[in-house]
C-alpha cells in the first residue's frame, strides 16, 4: 500500500517535472525586444533599502545616468528601518529623495513598498508608472527605454533580466549566478515564448500606476515578488518578462548567508502556495485557462522540492535494509532510454542555458560545485514547510561595491 502511494507521489512529481522540461525547449529561441516609441512614459525608481549605506550610492549614481530624460523620472530611497547612514548618503545626491520609515513591527520589503505607495499618491506629481529595485542592484542604462515601449505597447506589469553583479566571488554567488542564468532562459523567456505568464523576481519590476491603484499592493508576505504576481494572474493581467532589460543583484558569498535568504524564500513560497495555489489551479481548470493552470503549478515547485527529499530519503533507507528493496522508484517503471535521457537533460540544462546566454567560460568551472548547491534546497524546503508561519524578515547584508562599467566589463 506504501509503496503505491509512493509510486503514486513520484509520478506526480515526475510529470510536472517532465513539464517543465518540455517547456524549456521553448527558451531555446529568442525574439529581441525593439524599441520602436519614443520616451513619454513617467517613473517613480523605488528602492528598497534597509542598513544598505555600503552600496546604496553606487546604485544611485547608476540610476542618474540612465539613458532617459531626467525630468520623466524621479529616485525615492526607502530608507526602512535604518540605524545606519544610509539616509544621509541619499541625501547626498541632488534630487533624489529619501523617504525614511520606522515601525519595529511591520518588517520586511513587502510593508516598506506599501508604505511608500501610500506616500507617493499624495504626491502634488504623480507617475505613469512605478519601478523598483534593490538597493545592492546595478541598471543597464537603457532599462527605462524598455519599460516605455512596454507599457507603450499595453502590458500594465513588466519583469526585467536579474543578472548577477558577482558571480565570481565565491562558488555560492556562482552557484547563485547559474540558477538565476538558468531560470531566466528556461523558466522566464519558455513561458513568455508561449504567451503564457512570467514572473516578478523581487526587483528590477515595473508595475503600471493605474493597476498599483486599483488593486492596492497587499504583498507583504516574505515573498511579496511571488504573491503579487499570483493576485495579478487571479484578475487576468499577465506580467510580460523583458528579456533586454537587465538588473544587476548583488548574490550571496557564503553558504550560510545563502541558506538564510533560501529558508526565507522557501517559507515564503510554502506559504503563498498553501493560500493561492488550489484556488488558481481550479480557476485554471473552471475558466479552461491554460495560463492559469501553469501558474498553479509553478508555485507547487516548493512542494516538488520537499517530495523530492522526502522520496529520496525513503528510498536511499529502503537500500540500506537487509533483502530485497521494499520501495520501487519511478524509474524503474520507465523504459530505460526514457529515464536515461529525462535524467540526462536534467543534468544538462544548466550548461545549455549558461552556453545560450553567452556565459564568460571561466564560470563553467564552477558547475563542479553546483549539485552540492542544488541538494542543499531540499534540506531548506524541509525546515522551511515546518516553519512557514514565520513571517520574520531576515536581512542579506549586502557589501560588495560594484560599478556597472566593471560588472558589463567582466561579462565581454
């Protein structure tokens, strides 16, 4: 009976598994974004920034060389919660306002963002749209040139490319680079191939002012990025991810820094997919919604990630026992081509993608190290679905100074 159930578990997994890999196939191919209108559109830059006087100027003097017109865009520095003198450095800078906050009870990116909106509609001026951004990041130049054609074009969300500013610090910020590398080509730009609904990272977003004001932001869960994205799908609005429009985000250099912002980003996605996930896939279902139903299925991946320990303990346990094996793996059940080639193409996709995005081939190096990187998730996603009810934020300090011109010099 265990064992059927168990069959029945890992048949689950394996074919939104295999779902994903047919979709990858999809990311094998890209249309350049044009640029076709000329810059009309307005933007209010939010930056989210909490103790971040290390870098915050660098991001600053990034933005203010944007190629747009200076009057279509003003800087607010959410300056949440700061002890240190990341206000006074804002400040530093001529037309660029900080906006400090305090309340010790509302923590986290989610109730700042919040805040901020609420500030920036009593604002005498007020903007076509908003975008935000981390404060460890790096702008490509051209970036609002792309949110202007896209919101020209009538898409009301917009998701650029997270790159990584240092991916050779340590073979975690690498390990860090090759996942985000990874799910912008196989991930993100599959599903805007297939017209279907990307999704919002954290930063580097731009959301239509209109929509913000009509929904209201209420994502202040510990993965506001994710639950933002879910409400938008819930109303029909799709976000479009631009393959063009590159963010820069500063990555983590030691594993324990790396576990603490994943154990977050798990508890998080534990959480969102426990209130959003079986309401979206009946809509999908309900509706005949194909971009629903995807969606659904996206936000179950951290339910893959604790199957996928859970059956993989079980079965490693079922070996160690004197006679024969009690538990049968779904592999067994396929033809061995099959398998082999699933298993294969699992292992590959990684350096498909960093070869497709043109990965400097020093980085391949470190793939050596990447697998201990990706079962070190299924631990976190374990610890992180006994303890999704805290809505704790905990701060990645960020300290790595980097000017665009080093980070785009480095990728040539």
């Amino acid at each position: 009976m265990f064992n059927n159930v168990l069959l029945a578990i890992q048949a689950l997994a394996a074919a939104i598994g295999v779902y994903q890999i047919f979709l990858s196939f999809f990311g094998w191919y890209r249309r350049k974004e044009r640029i076709t209108h000329k810059p009309t559109k307005s933007f209010a830059l939010i930056v989210a920034a909490h103790n971040e006087e290390a870098v915050v100027g660098a991001l600053i003097e990034n933005l203010l060389k944007m190629d747009y017109p200076r009057e279509l865009f003003d800087i607010f520095v959410i300056c949440d919660n700061c002890t240190d003198g990341t206000a006074d450095i804002v400040r530093s800078y001529e037309g660029v306002y900080a906006c400090e906050r305090t309340n010790p009870n509302e923590r986290g990116k989610g109730f700042a963002i919040e805040w901020m909106l609420k500030e920036l509609w009593k604002n005498p001026r007020q903007y076509d749209a908003i975008v935000m951004f981390d404060a460890d990041n790096l702008v490509a130049t051209n970036f609002l040139e792309y949110m202007n054609e896209d919101l020209c074009n009538g898409y009301r969300v917009v998701q650029g490319y997270l790159d990584t500013k240092n991916p050779h610090d340590s073979w975690i910020s690498a390990a860090n680079g090759i996942t985000y590398w990874f799910c912008n080509r196989l991930w993100q730009l599959p599903r805007y191939n297939l017209k279907l609904s990307n999704f919002l990272g954290g930063t580097g977003m731009c959301f239509e002012t209109k929509l913000l004001k009509e929904m209201g932001w209420g994502a202040t869960s510990l993965v506001e990025d994710l639950e933002f994205t879910v409400r938008c799908i819930q109303r029909g609005i799709y976000p479009k991810f631009n393959y063009d429009a590159r963010v820069y985000d500063e990555k983590p250099i030691t594993f324990r820094a790396s576990a603490r912002q994943r154990l977050r980003w798990m508890q998080g996605h534990f959480d969102v997919s426990r209130r959003y996930m079986l309401p979206l896939l009946w809509q999908g279902i309900r509706t005949g919604s194909i971009v629903k139903i995807d969606a659904a299925l996206y936000i179950f991946n951290a339910f893959i990630y604790l199957i996928g320990f859970l059956v993989t303990l079980a079965l490693w346990f079922d070996m160690m026992l004197p006679g024969d094996p009690h538990l049968t793996s779904i592999y067994a059940k396929m033809p061995l081509g099959l398998s082999l080639t699933i298993v294969l193409y699992g292992y590959l996709q990684c350096p498909i993608a960093m070869l497709m995005e043109k990965v400097n081939w020093r980085m391949y190096v470190k793939l050596l190290l990447f697998p201990v990187f990706f079962l070190s998730w299924w631990p976190i996603a374990f610890y992180a679905f006994f303890t999704q009810n805290n809505k704790t934020w905990s701060h990645t300090q960020h300290t790595r100074v980097i000017r665009l011109e080093e980070v785009q010099g480095k990728q040539m």
